[in-house]
C-alpha cells in the first residue's frame, strides 16, 4: 500500500497506467479506497485538532436560508464556550446573519 501512496504522490502516469490493467484493479481499488479513508480520517482529525485549539467551532446555515438571503454567508466560527450561535452572534455584532423566514 505504501507503493500505491508513492505513486500518487510522485508518479500518476505510472497510476493510470495500472488502473487500466483489468488484472491488477481489484487489488488497487480496495488499496486506493484504503488510502483514501486513511487520509480523510487524518484530515479530520487534524482539523478538529486545529479548530479546539483556537477555540472556535463552525456553525452552517440552511441552505434554504442562504437562497432566500444571498447575504447570508453559508458558514461561519463560533467561539467555543458560548451557549448557542445567537450569543455568539450578540457578541460579535452578527446579528444580520438571523432573519426571520
């Protein structure tokens, strides 16, 4: 598996070339799917490590929200320690991000 990662890195013409290979694509796909969730799992992490240490969370709005309000922004970081997103939004001023439907 740790060759399959080094061609991703370094050598894609070689990975196309072998996941042409009809023989060799059941073993690539099951190694490339685990490389893939391996590497997803570490972005996540590593995010939520970045994110609690400065202290903020991310808050999504409704997608229906942000339609009908085009100035609405679809995400944006709440201080961690508050009660809930509007004491967030007091608190910083943001309260045009809550209108009413």
């Amino acid at each position: 598996m740790i060759g399959h990662v080094e061609l991703i890195l370094k050598n894609r013409p070689r990975l196309h070339r072998l996941i042409r290979n009809p023989v060799r694509q059941p073993e690539l796909v099951t190694n490339l799917l685990a490389i893939s969730l391996i590497a997803f799992t570490f972005f996540g992490v590593s995010m939520t490590i970045v994110l609690r240490s400065a202290h903020v969370w991310p808050q999504l709005t409704a997608i229906v929200d942000v339609l009908r309000h085009p100035d609405e922004r679809l995400i944006w970081f709440c201080p961690t320690g508050l009660k809930n997103a509007l004491e967030a939004t007091e608190m910083a001023g943001w309260t045009t991000f809550f209108r009413p439907i």
